[in-house]
C-alpha cells in the first residue's frame, strides 16, 4: 500500500512541475486579478447574451487559458486510460 501512496505521490509532484498545469495557474491568476475581465464575467453570469461572451473571448488571456484547458483535458483523459488499465489488469489477476 505504501509503494501506491508514494506512486501517487509522485504523480503529483510531476503534474505539479508540468508546463500546461503551471500556465494554465499563471493564466488564471492573471484573469482572477483583471477587473475588467470579471467585471464582463459576473455579467455574463448573471445575465448569459452572445455579445458578453464574445467579451471574455476576446481577452487574450482568456483565449491562452481556454487552449491550455482542452491540453489539460487530454492530459486528464490520458491518466485516465493509464489507470483504467492498471485497474483492468487487477482484476484480471484475481
């Protein structure tokens, strides 16, 4: 059981220094400190239109953070087939 805590520890510890996950935090800290950015946000919260959310796209940070989120999905569903098939071959062995 240790030898899987200290695996997951260090499958955080490389997600941690990996390049989409570290700028997709610099990209998010940028947007949560640009008040103009959250000023358009909360609107297009409380009342969604198309010319709002034309708004947020059209900040480049916005743009930048939105490519780096499809990257960190593939990288989610790449840990996710690696564990489907470590789990597949547990329960195999059984």
């Amino acid at each position: 059981m240790n030898e899987l805590y200290e695996l997951i520890d260090n499958l955080k510890r490389n997600l941690d220094k990996d390049k989409t996950i570290v700028e997709i935090k610099k990209e998010m800290d940028i947007l949560n400190n640009d008040l103009a950015f959250n000023e358009i946000l909360n609107k297009y919260k409380e009342y969604p239109s198309d010319d709002l959310k034309m708004k947020l796209y059209e900040n480049k940070n916005f743009k930048r953070y939105k490519v780096l989120e499809n990257d960190l999905n593939l990288i989610i569903l790449s840990i996710n087939s690696e564990l489907k098939k470590i789990s597949s071959k547990g329960k195999c062995g059984r």
